[in-house]
C-alpha cells in the first residue's frame, strides 16, 4: 500500500460557449489561484504539475502555469482525448502515492471551437479509426452523422433493442440532469427542459436529439493532491480522500458490441478495480459525477458502475433512482450535458464538484450525508477513469 492521498484544493471556472471565453491560459492560471486559495498554500508547495488539454500545441501546460509562477518544477501535458482531466489526476495522485512527492497539481483547460468534434489532424491515421470501422461492421446500416454522435448513438439504438427499452429514457435523463443544472452557478445552461421538448429537439441520429448531447464549451479546472502527512503539517482540515482509483484501456472485447465500443467494458472493469481496492460497493455510494457526454451513454454507464441490473436502467431511470431521494444522485452539477464539456478540463471539475458535496459546500444542489463519490470520465480511442472519494 503507498500513502493516502487527500484532495486538498480544487476550483473551477464557469463554463463557456466558444467565442464568449478567455485564453486558455488565463482561464487555467484561474481556475489554479483559486484552487491553491482553497487549499491555503502556496504555488511554491506544488512539487509536480500535470495539465490536461487535447486542442492545442505542446507545451500549454508551462504557458498557463507560468502565469502562476516560474518555479522550475516537472510540468507534464497529458491528452487523453476526453478522460484527460481525470488522467491528470490519476497521474498526479500516483506520483504522492508512490512518495514521488508530497504535494502535486492536476490542472485541465479547453478553447473549443463551435459545432460537433472533429479532428484537426487530417493528414495522418486517427487514432479513433477503428471504431469507425468496427461500428459499421457490427451495423452496416447505421446512420451517417459525425463520429461521436454517430458512435454515442448507435450505442443508444442498440441499448434500446437489445433491452426492449422505450425511447423517451434518453430525454427523461437530460431532464433530470437540466433539473440538478439549475441550482448550479457554474452551469452552462440553467433553463429547465420537459421530455416533449428534448423529444421533439432537431434529430442528430434515430433516437438521439440535440437536447441529448452535450455542447462544446471553454473552462478550465485545477486539484490540489497531498499526502496525509503534507495535510497534517499544513493544518487543513478540509481534506478529501481518494480512497482508490483505476485507469483502464481497451481489450479485444472491446470490439464484441456497440456498447463496448463506446466503453461500457472499460467503465465496467475500472469500477470493479475500485469497488474491489477501497472494499466499498456501488450501493454505499451517495454521489457520482458521470461522463454524460450524450444522454445514452449515461445510461449505458449506470449498469457498467454497477448501479443497476443489466437491462435495468429503465426502471432506475423510472423509479428515480438517479436523483435526489432516489438510490444516487447522478451528475448534481448539471453534468456534461448541462454544465459543459470543455475536454482537457471535464474530469477535474468533475473532482471539484464532488470534493465541494463531501465537504458540504454544494450550496442549494448538497446531496444530504455524502460521505461517499464516484467519478467516471471516459475517452473513447480509449480509456476510462474510475476515481472513489471519502471523508471520515
């Protein structure tokens, strides 16, 4: 066993639409003063420093970071397409585990561009070509549409056939999530939707509307990680343990099933790791921020955690089980869909939003008695990141 690892610091800036945003380096110099205030140290404490981001040039984690000090540290730029916030947590997470250093920083931030993702180097082989190649293997007939609403969607289309499930599922999702997105301030989108409005939303695939997939938007995000020692010395009180942690990448199964191809087996392997590591179930956890980037993968996703059956998703879904009163609150913040998605910077709001729950802090959306949270941030090409918190 290596040392405990606390959360001692974590900020987030409101999301954006693009256009409406500030330099990505202004944004991360942010969003990395705030998380320090937080924490109630100094830059000077940080020993490692881990910055997400997939659009942009090298070296843009040393360009924000710079605006917060020169301090001649190990600054190391992670892309991991949209699990890359949550992988600069897992690695600086590692490094105070293993006694690397004491205190370290994970920091992600994202300019994004109007409309669906693309890719902006179409003079080499994309990395996600495979499961381009795959889905029309397994579905000849799928619909022609942009890759990720294309993958996100057929998934959908064989969730729904392959467990007889109505439709209006994926819509009553987005509703729940807008409903939690309302108490949030740092919420993209705070407007309350009904299931006839997402329904009836411009279709982007057979059973998927536009009200179902989440926008591009611009932010940044920061933790502060430490040991048990390092929080103790400095004084703070507000720590928040990272109980366990997996990062888990494709298999040949990967190839099996639509499902598979947008990550179910990922999810589902990195959440055993972690049930199994911190000895602590799906049912004994009170809140989870879930990687929501179309409203079916969210349900895709409960049964891969573990919160359900196989092929129960719709009545969790129906019995309200994914809200508050329900069994977990899912996604509080407003999640990807109603929150935001700028990609370097989703996993580690995902880490802000559920430290300020197991702090109390969460103002009018506070999960009542959280002692337990689960993230899941995943990135299709592939890999996922399963993180478990807990204060005493």
């Amino acid at each position: 066993m290596g040392k405990k690892v606390k959360v001692i610091g974590v900020n987030m800036i409101p999301f954006t639409k693009p256009g409406t945003h500030e330099p990505y380096e202004v944004m991360a110099a942010k969003a990395v003063i705030g998380a320090l205030e937080d924490a109630g140290i100094d830059y000077s404490e940080i020993q490692q420093a881990f910055a997400s981001y997939i659009y942009g040039d090298s070296t843009c984690g040393q360009r924000a970071l710079y605006r917060v000090g020169m301090t001649g540290i190990p600054i190391i730029n992670v892309n991991n397409n949209c699990s890359s916030g949550s992988t600069a947590l897992y690695l600086a997470r590692q490094a105070v585990e293993t006694g690397a250093v004491e205190c370290a920083l994970a920091v992600g931030f994202e300019e994004m561009q109007p409309g669906a993702l693309k890719s902006h180097w179409d003079d080499r082989t994309s990395p996600a070509e495979w499961l381009q190649e795959r889905l029309v293997e397994l579905w000849p007939e799928a619909p022609k549409a942009t890759r990720a609403i294309r993958l996100f969607g057929s998934a959908g289309y064989e969730y729904l056939h392959k467990y007889d499930a109505k439709p209006d599922i994926f819509a009553k999702v987005s509703v729940k999530t807008r409903s939690h997105a309302i108490q949030n301030p740092y919420s993209l989108f705070t407007k309350s939707l009904t299931v006839e409005e997402v329904l009836s939303a411009p279709e982007l695939m057979p059973n998927l509307t536009r009200l179902m997939a989440c926008p591009p938007t611009c932010g940044a995000a920061a933790a502060i990680v430490c040991s048990e020692e390092f929080a103790k010395k400095h004084g703070i009180s507000h720590a928040v343990e990272i109980v366990a942690q997996a990062l888990t990448t494709d298999l040949k199964v990967s190839h099996d099933n639509i499902l598979n191809l947008v990550g179910a087996d990922m999810t589902r392997r990195a959440a055993q790791q972690v049930y199994a590591a911190a000895g602590i179930g799906p049912d004994e956890v009170d809140v989870l921020e879930l990687h929501d980037c179309f409203t079916p993968n969210e349900v895709i996703t409960y049964e891969s955690l573990g919160l359900c059956e196989e092929g129960g998703a719709e009545k969790f879904i129906n019995d309200g089980n994914n809200t508050y009163g329900g069994k977990v609150v899912v996604n509080p913040s407003g999640g990807l869909m109603s929150k935001g998605h700028p990609i370097g910077a989703t996993g580690l709001a995902q880490c802000t939003e559920l430290v300020w729950q197991l702090r109390g802090q969460a103002q009018k959306r506070q999960v009542d008695n959280a002692r337990v949270a689960l993230q899941h941030n995943l990135g299709l090409g592939g890999a996922c990141v399963v993180t478990m918190y807990r204060v005493d």
